[in-house]
C-alpha cells in the first residue's frame, strides 16, 4: 500500500486536501474536502456516493501527507479499504446477452473455461455477504444499482459473481472489446459499490493487457497501433 488509510494529502494542483479511503499500487480511492461547507464530502455514508480517484503513481508525486485522520468503525465497514478495488478481470471471458438460471448454467453455455477466472473452485474472491453493483448501457449510462446477496450468507466465488453480475449487464448489453472485470465505483447503503466493464478499468488506469501501451502522458492504457 502506497498511503496509509486515512492519510490527508495536499495536492499541488487542488485548493482542498483529499482524504485517502482505499488505494493499491494503481489508484487511490478518496474523499475531498469541501471548504464551503467544512466538512468532507462523505461524512453521510447513507447514500449512494461515487469515489475521486487518482492514478498512485500520479499522486505519490504530487500530494504531501499532512497528517492522517483514521477511518472510524462505521467507516471502515463502509468503504473496507481491504477489499480488492477490482476483480474478475478477464481478457478471455464476456459478458453474455442472455439470462441463466443459476451460476452452473452460465457455466456450461461456455465453449471453453476461460483461463483468467477460476470458475471451477469454490474459493472465495469477495469476502462480502453482500455487494452492490451497477452496470452500463450502450451509450455508457450508469444503470440502477441492485444489491446482491451471497447464496452463502458469506462470500462470492468467481462462478457466482460472474453469474451475478452477467445478469445484470444482460438487459443492457454492451460488448466490450476488453472482456469484463469489475471495479470499486463507490458505496450504496452502507456496501461497497462496484460495476461492471471490460477487463480495463473505465478511467483505464489499471495495469496493461495484451495488445496495449501506456498512453503518452503515462497516465492510462490504450490500444497498440500496427
């Protein structure tokens, strides 16, 4: 981890400070001051709420930590700064336009298992009982965010979360050119939020897959040219 949770970072080119929520070696999740009202712009964790987000490397080079203000209990099981900011990444796999009864069928419709996602074990990827997620459409519109529960009461395997949230980008089809994956997007009554997209992030900072280059400001991956 490249910040500590909690961590208040002055930004070089940002009049306010941000607040650090959860973060890896590719991005910080955060929060942000608001002057006007003195008060950070999550202090009501009751509704749905989309985290600021910065590339790390872009941020241990412009912010200076100030002092660090520890997520409370309440915090903490909201924004769970351990869970994975992004998952079931697939370069193989797609999100299917059909609807099937249960994580088994889905499944089974494959031609092949994709080698990326392990979809025959039974191990847990989300350690969450339940998740919120939301998709988008054609023309990128972020859809209605549902809840989802865990069929175990405890966490998801990488078959039920594809199967979750295939059903969920179903309706509104997209066919990325990427694949799938899912993102931390934000938080919906008290759970963490994520949604559906390619196997690159949307905002594209994630680490490079086949076939793609660093952009020439470094900041975001796109296609190669031939």
């Amino acid at each position: 981890m490249s910040f500590e949770i909690g961590s208040v970072i002055q930004c070089s080119r940002m009049d306010d400070p941000i607040r650090v929520l959860a973060c890896d070696e590719v991005e910080v999740l955060y929060d942000a001051w608001w002057s006007h009202a003195e008060e950070w712009g999550f202090k009501s964790l009751q509704r749905r709420a989309t985290y600021y987000r910065k590339p790390t490397n872009i941020l241990l080079g412009d912010g200076e930590v100030l002092r660090v203000e520890p997520l409370s209990n309440e915090e903490l099981a909201v924004h769970c700064p351990d869970l994975p900011l992004r998952l079931l990444r697939s370069t193989e796999a797609r999100w299917r336009n059909e609807d099937y009864s249960d994580a088994d069928a889905l499944v089974a419709s494959l031609d092949k298992l994709p080698s990326d996602l392990n979809l025959a074990s039974d191990d847990i990827v989300l350690d969450l009982p339940s998740v919120a997620l939301h998709a988008f459409g054609p023309k990128l519109g972020a859809k209605k965010t549902v809840m989802i529960g865990a069929r175990n009461g405890k966490g998801f395997t990488a078959r039920e979360l594809y199967w979750q949230a295939n059903k969920l980008q179903a309706p509104f089809f997209t066919d990325f050119e990427e694949g799938i994956g899912l993102y931390r997007s934000g938080f919906f009554k008290k759970t963490p939020m994520f949604y559906t997209w390619g196997a690159l992030d949307l905002a594209r900072f994630a680490d490079p897959l086949p076939g793609y280059q660093s952009s020439r400001t470094g900041t975001f991956w796109e296609k190669a040219k031939n």
